[in-house]
C-alpha cells in the first residue's frame, strides 16, 4: 500500500476528503520525524513504538569483491509492535473491529 491508497481508506473511514487525509498523513510523517530527530520515542497504545537506533560503525566485507570495509556509524529507526497489535495478527481476523 502506497501514501496514496492509504489516504483513500483514511478519507473514506474518517469521512473526509481525500486532500485533508493525505495532509494528515503527511504531518504525522513530519511529527514521527522530528520527534526521532530529537532523539525522542513515539508510541502509539496498542500500536507500537518507533525509537531511534544508533548503529555502531563496524568491520564489514564489500560482496562484490569480499575486500573488507568500514561501515560507519548511521542512525535508524526501529519499531516495536504493541501487544493489541501482535494479538490481531497472531489472531488472523478482522484487525478494524
């Protein structure tokens, strides 16, 4: 599912035009964002959690060639799914109940 698909189902559930879904979608993008730019977690009860991660720079190995490289130190993100969440897909039914 792209941004575009998923403001469809927005605009249609909320019972809102697809333009102030996507607008939605897009400042919840931007607030996700700048919250994990200032090193901040954002959860959501039930849904899960996005934090920051910080990755070590480490020795790794070009594939290509198999000559050995540094991988420098990035940051990333990761998701921690909440138990409501895990329950409805370890259920397999209707997640919109």
């Amino acid at each position: 599912m792209n941004k575009t698909e998923l403001s469809k189902i927005v605009a249609k559930r909320m019972s809102v035009p697809q333009k102030e879904a996507l607008l939605f979608i897009e400042t919840l993008g931007k607030v996700l964002t700048e919250s994990l730019a200032q090193e901040e977690s954002l959860g959501f009860q039930g849904f899960g959690t996005f934090s920051l991660w910080k990755q070590t720079e480490r020795q790794g190995r070009n594939p290509r060639i198999g000559v050995p490289a540094v991988i420098r130190a990035r940051n990333s993100v990761k998701f921690k799914p909440g138990k409501q969440l895990l329950e409805v897909l370890n259920r397999k039914t209707d997640p919109v109940k």
